[in-house]
C-alpha cells in the first residue's frame, strides 16, 4: 500500500509542480543526527525533527509533551518526578531503579544526560528536538540501544534582541519565559534564559483535601558564545534547575481483598477510605500524607569548535549533579499502613571529542571518542504506619478451631479470638521470652533500609566513512569500540522481623510439638525476603560477589544510499549495545538464590532498515521499514515493592514509519506520521509471576507459594501499541496592516496495548486519543504574539501506566493521563 501510494504521488509530481505557487513550500530542515549539518531529507537515518515554531504553538513545555508529536516516541512520568520512562520504537526501560540505565539516551546541546528524570527540565529557548530511531550506539556512544533525542537550543547572538513570553491557564496555571541575547565584545555573545513555571493540581486527595499533581517548577541558564578567531568558537552553558511538586496522582483499577479490608468499617475491617475504581477519572486520591517531591539539577558545559582546514574538531566537556527527594504514602489508602522515603544524588561528568573532515572529495570521515565517569547514591527507607498492626491482624484471619483444640487448655483462653500473628507471637514467646505478643511483630516504624552506592566509568571510540561511489551512490561504514565498567555496593537493613521468619519451619513451634509450616496462612504477609532461603538481605561486594559489571563491544553499522533526485533511498544494518545493570531495589538477590538476580547482562541491538525520503513540490514523504531485536533485553518490572530485573532472551519488532509534511495552498501547512509496531518476545521464560496468570503461575496449595518465574515466550510485550499516529493542520491568514493569525489542530493516537505485563490486560489496556489546539494572532511590526491553546479538546480518559498496589495482594493502581487544559500566551520578541 505505502508502494502504490508513494508511486503514484511521484507520478503526480508534475502536475502538482504546476499548480503550486512558490509561497507553497516547506522550510528546509537542518538536522545533526549523524554528527554533521545534513538536511532532514538527505540524512540516511530515521529521524524526526520538531522545530521552535511548532513547540511554542503546540504548547510543547516538556519532554513528556513532546510525544505528542513524535509518534515513535513515548514519555511516561509515574510515582514520582523523577521516575519517567521514554520508548523509542517499543524499545525502552530504566525507570525507578536507578541500578538501570535509559536504552534511550537524551542529549542537550551535544550534553549526554544520564538519568531519565535530568531531561525533564522546562524546555529552554530551542532550535530543533531531533528524534532518532533505533540504535545509535555507533556515533553516540552511550546507551542508545534504542534511540536518542537531542535538543538543540538557541546560540548567543551577536544583534541584541530576545523574548518573553506569560502563560495563563486553568488549574491557576501560570508559566512566564524570558531570554535575552546580545553582543559584550566584538567576539564574544551571551543569552540569558529563565522561567517559571507553576499550575495547581488536577487531582484531590480525598484525606487532606489538598492538590496532587501541581506544577511548581523554575529554572535559569546562562550561555556565551566566544570567537576569538575566524576558525575557533567556545561556548560555555552553565544551568541550575529546581522543581518541588506534589507528585504523582495514583487511583485504583481494583480493589482486591486486602484493600476491600481497609474500607470495611470495624470491627470487619480498619474503616479507612478506599479509591473507588468506578470513579478513577475523577482523579481523587486518599493519600494519609501527600506526596512530597523535590529535584533539582545544576551543570556546566563547555564546547570548542576548530577549522584546521581539512577537518573540524570538536570537543565537549561536561559536568552535572543531580538531587531528588521524595516521600509517598505508598499504601495509596486512607489508611496509615507504610510511607516511602527515597531520593538519589548522580553526579556525572562527560568528555566528548571527535574530528569531521571537510573538502569535496569522495570520501568523507569522522572519528571520535566520548568518556563518562557517574557517581551515584541512592536509596530508600520504607516505614510502617499506625495501622499495619491492625491490617495484618486482620489478613492473617482469627486462630482456627483446629488449633486451638491442638493447644493444650490452659493457653486456649489466650488465644480465643485472636488474630493467627498474635498466636504465632504468644506461642514463640512460651520459648523465645523476647517475642512480646502484641508489640513483636508490624510495628509503625519496622520496615526496611534499602540504600546502593555505584560508581561507573564507560568510554568508547568510534569512527565513521562516507564513500561517494558516483553521484548518486553513498556507501557508509561505522566502528565503535564500547567499555563499561561499574562498581556497586549495598547497604540494606531489614527492619521488618516478621519478614525474617522462615515461616516453613517456626522453631518455637516444634518445640511445643505443634505444626511449624505456617508460609501457606501467613507468607503472604512477608513483604521483603519471605521467599528466599535465608530471609534477608545478603548485601554486597561479599566473599562470592564483586559487586562489579565490565563489559566492552564492538558494534558497527554499514548503509548503502542512492539520490534519485526527488527520491532519497536508503538501506542499512547497524548494531547497538548497552551495557550490563545492577538491580538497586530490595528484589536484589544473589545469584542462583531464589528470587530475582543481582544483575542483569548487556543488551545486544541488530536493526535492518530500508528507507525512502521524497521531496515533491510543497512538502516531503519519510518511510522507513525495519526489523528490529534486542538479544538480552533489560527488562524491568515492578512487582509491588521492588523490581524484577532479568534478561529477556530475545525481544523482537517490526513496522515501518511514515513521516510526512505538505502545504496544498500557501495559507494551510499539513504534517502526520504514523508507525505500526509488531512486537514479539521470541525468548523470554524468566518474566516476573503474578498472581492473575493462574496458568503459568499456579499456586502450590501445600506450600502457599507460586513460581518465581513465568514463560512469555511467543507473548506480545506490553507498553508496545501497534498502531500511533500523529497529525495537525494549520491554517495561517493575513489579515493586512501588518496582522497575521493562525490556527493549528493536532490529533494524536495511539491504538489499544497491555501497559504493563504485571496488570490483567483487562484492567491495563488503554489507548489515546488526544486533540490540542492553538488560535493565534500576531502582529509582526512589533513582534507580538497572542495565542489561546487547549490541550486535550476532548477530555480523554486513559492511564499512563498501572501495578499492583503495594502491600495488597490482588490489588491494582494506575496513573490516570492529564485532564483538559487550555489558557492564553501573550508572547513578545525583540
């Protein structure tokens, strides 16, 4: 279909050539995406471009907003506002553990940024978001086994000039953005930049009556452009951002028995409020405390550009730290039962330098290399509240008449109506006089200390040919030679004595000849530990364990491209790599212990892709088609409390992406993409179980326990929609006397999936369909800009994302999607 639809519209070529006037054209796009100036069109590579003009009139503030208009690209922000996730091609993990790195790497002004939550700054004063797709492990380096997306802001100026701009819009929200440019000397240029940003929350928490899901956001950013000579350019970029939000709205899908025991009032339950799973769209929360986070970001960035005549060198030097913090009632009910304090400090320092030839030769070259050293610290402590006590108590169901009528007589009256975790402690206290009944076990303030230091330190080299066989043919080669090498410890403390207990075999309770296998009735009330064989933490580096991943690769990419003038071809086999990752949460096991691993091995990335690039009077058509795998896929899956990091044997995807834009008339502009993914787990038997998948998860009715692992083999991976489409009009009028206006409509799609595999698909898939909308009205001799703006025209519902809920087994929660916005920009450029 794409075949016949692209040939015919090369053969309607002339005829539109004709009837097009010369105002009906599409700008010319300058792209970087293969570490040179190409035009988006003559680049052999799958990218997507969004200029500042499209930004600024889609309302475009984020990362996350960003998606939108990049089909292929999905951002997800989840429980806090530094835990976001971005997806290339399906392709993509590294949220909430920090242990794990993004497979797509983001890149501001050349700057890698190694953690997902330091790209989600406001964005600054930009020139172009460039979206690259599949591995680009061969000229970037770092972890791009998926994709990459780089920014591109505004250079300094050398002509004064700038630009403000407010925004004002429902939720309270209030967003000013200022920058200003302009010479200090004959060679040197500066741009200051900053802003505010600010919006009450869209969610209620039904318990404090406060919002969830604010915006409360600043940054500033001060740029200098220096020439101290025709050939040499230095730019320093200095930033500091910081963001204190309550953050994030959770509602529930389901309430399962656990969670329908905190909503029965006493004496059949704790009496505490429940989210209603009928309502979730009304987006209250019943939080006992609300969400507290707080990140902020600073860094200093220098690049020098030089002419040697035959090649220009380039070199960026980097460094960066980042803080977050945050505290969440992690129950998600009105009940006090355990609250979350994490937070993390990365600090990271980047060195890139790499030498692109010059002249009008045949043969074109770029080498180059890139070093990373990070420093992380990270952790949380999870507490229990005032009422675990009572939940357990009640999950745990009163001491059966069974054992009582084992019990010898005199203890009987002790233990009548009693719940079995007060049994179990009165009994061990016949023995063990420690154990007190009533005050051992889940206690407000037992829990766990779950802390993970990592240094890590990765370099590559790479290099890079273009051949011009003739005119038309352009033969490409690239080498990379990858290293990594990190080095983790933890310091993990079970403050929870009831998960230490071998509930298989109770000691206290053979010695008074009763049963000792009590996992079948209480295991499930063993949050950390209950299911392997020492029941706590073994941390590491230890006399088995290192605490250390190396690993180096050599990946390559090789690519044929033809010019047929009006048609660009091109066809290409690239490999991508990511490095090894250490799972820092308390599912951390040793290896072969039963549980989780320690670590996960490296990701290995093959893509055969053939593209096609038309040009035709008043606009352009992009189609790639790709088969892409990852051998070893990092996958990533929380699990409750803490993530189920394993390796995936093969996970597959093909499709294909088309990219389009046309301006039919001089007055109205068109654009739209599309992808169709087939995703597909070609290996993957060591998938987390759960408990909805009773087929490949049965429970053993003698032990009370069910496999560590399921077989997903042949499955579809969830998080991947098959079909995402993006498209928008805008139609731009003249009204004279130097006023012009403008209205742009974009919809964007994305067809029902799965979003997670540890959620029934009955309770998880979910689809988008948003429309936003922008109406403008300029005058041009003075530079103003008014514009009204609506984001999701439509009030669509959806989830972002869902899990099990905490500590509720049989229970699910989810993020619901952000509701209808809209407001006005009043925007002034000089």
């Amino acid at each position: 279909m794409l075949g016949v639809s692209l040939a015919a519209l090369i053969a309607s070529s002339p005829a539109l050539a004709q009837s097009q006037t010369s105002n009906s054209t599409v700008e010319e796009i300058i792209v970087t995406a293969t570490k040179r100036e190409q035009t988006l069109q003559d680049v052999p590579v799958s990218v997507s471009v969004t200029g500042a003009q499209a930004v600024e009139r889609a309302q475009v503030r984020d990362l996350i907003d960003l998606q939108s208009m990049v089909p292929s690209l999905k951002v997800s922000q989840f429980n806090a506002v530094s835990q976001t996730n971005f997806v290339i091609r399906g392709f993509g993990n590294g949220n909430g553990n920090d242990g794990i790195e993004s497979s797509v790497a983001v890149f501001i002004d050349g700057v890698y940024r190694s953690r997902s939550s330091s790209a989600l700054d406001d964005l600054p004063e930009i020139e172009r978001i460039e979206v690259l797709r599949g591995p680009q492990s061969t000229l970037f380096g770092k972890n791009v086994s998926a994709g990459a997306i780089s920014i591109v802001t505004k250079k300094p100026q050398f002509d004064f000039g700038g630009k403000a701009e407010v925004s004002l819009g429902n939720y309270n929200s209030q967003q000013f953005k200022a920058t200003v440019t302009g010479p200090l000397s004959e060679t040197v240029a500066l741009r200051l930049s900053g802003g505010m940003n600010k919006r009450d929350g869209f969610a209620t928490n039904v318990i404090t009556g406060n919002d969830v899901n604010n915006r409360d956001r600043w940054s500033i950013r001060g740029d200098v452009l220096w020439l101290p000579t025709d050939d040499t350019s230095i730019r320093i970029i200095a930033d500091y951002n910081k963001i204190n939000e309550v953050c994030c709205t959770v509602v529930q899908l389901l309430n399962g028995p656990a969670t329908q025991f905190i909503g029965a009032p006493a004496p059949f339950g704790l009496g505490a409020k429940i989210g209603n799973p009928a309502t979730k769209f009304n987006r209250d929360v019943t939080f006992t405390s609300d969400p507290a986070n707080s990140l902020s970001g600073k860094g200093v960035s220098g690049q020098l550009d030089h002419d040697f005549g035959f090649a220009n060198l380039t070199a960026i030097t980097a460094y960066r730290k980042q803080n977050s913090a945050s505290f969440q009632d992690i129950d998600f009910s009105g009940a006090d039962l355990a609250t979350n304090d994490l937070g993390n400090t990365i600090k990271t320092f980047t060195q890139e330098l790499r030498l692109a030839s010059k002249g009008d030769g045949p043969l074109s070259w770029l080498v180059g290399g890139f070093y990373q050293n990070e420093k992380l610290d990270t952790g949380r402590t999870i507490a229990f509240g005032k009422d675990i006590r009572g939940f357990a108590e009640g999950l745990s169901g009163p001491v059966p008449a069974a054992l009582l009528g084992a019990l010898p007589a005199p203890l009987r009256p002790a233990l009548t109506g009693r719940s079995n975790i007060y049994a179990l402690e009165f009994l061990q206290s016949l023995v063990t006089p420690s154990v007190v009944p009533g005050k051992t076990y889940f206690q407000a303030g037992q829990g766990i200390d779950d802390y993970y230091a990592m240094e890590q330190t990765s370099f590559s080299l790479f290099g890079q040919a273009d051949y011009a066989v003739t005119d038309k043919l352009t033969l490409t080669g690239g080498l990379a030679f990858l290293s990594d090498e990190k080095d983790a410890k933890s310091n993990v403390v079970l403050k929870d004595p009831f998960s230490s207990l071998n509930l298989s075999a109770v000691p206290q309770l053979s010695a008074l000849g009763l049963p000792g296998n009590l996992y079948a009735a209480l295991g499930g009330l063993q949050f950390y530990y209950g299911n392997t064989t020492n029941h706590a933490p073994v941390n590491f580096p230890n006399a088995s364990e290192s605490g250390k991943l190396k690993a180096d690769k050599v990946t390559y990419s090789l690519r044929a491209a033809y010019d047929f003038g009006s048609i660009n071809t091109y066809v290409s086999y690239s490999t991508g790599w990511k490095a090894g990752a250490f799972n820092l949460s308390s599912d951390s096991r040793p290896p072969n212990a039963n549980g989780v691993g320690r670590s996960a091995n490296p990701e290995d990335v093959t893509v055969l892709e053939a593209g096609l690039k038309a040009n035709f009077p008043g606009g352009y058509l992009n189609v790639a088609v790709f088969d892409q795998a990852i051998e070893g896929f990092q996958s990533n899956a929380f699990t409750g409390l803490g993530y189920s990091l394993v390796n995936a044997g093969k996970e597959s995807v093909r499709g294909f992406e088309v990219d389009s834009a046309y301006r039919p008339l001089p007055w109205l502009a068109l654009t739209g993409a599309v992808t169709y993914l087939d995703p597909k787990y070609d290996s993957f038997t060591g998938a987390a179980c759960v408990n909805y998948d009773t087929v490949r998860c049965p429970l053993n009715p003698a032990t009370g326990r069910r496999p560590n692992f399921r077989d997903l083999t042949g499955d579809a991976p969830a998080g991947i929609p098959k079909w995402s489409v993006s498209t928008s009009a805008t139609a731009n009028h003249n009204f004279g006397n130097g006023y012009a206006g403008y209205l742009r409509v974009e919809y964007d799609y994305t067809s029902d999936t799965q979003l997670t595999e540890t959620t029934p698909p009955e309770l998880s898939t979910w689809g988008q369909n948003n429309v936003n909308a922008s109406l403008g009205l300029i005058n041009e001799a003075h530079q103003l800009e008014a514009m009204l703006w609506v984001r999701n025209l439509t009030k669509e519902n959806s989830l972002i994302a869902s899990f099990p809920t905490v500590v509720q087994d049989g229970s699910y929660s989810g993020y619901p999607t952000v509701p209808r916005t809209y407001g006005v920009t009043l925007r002034k450029s000089f």
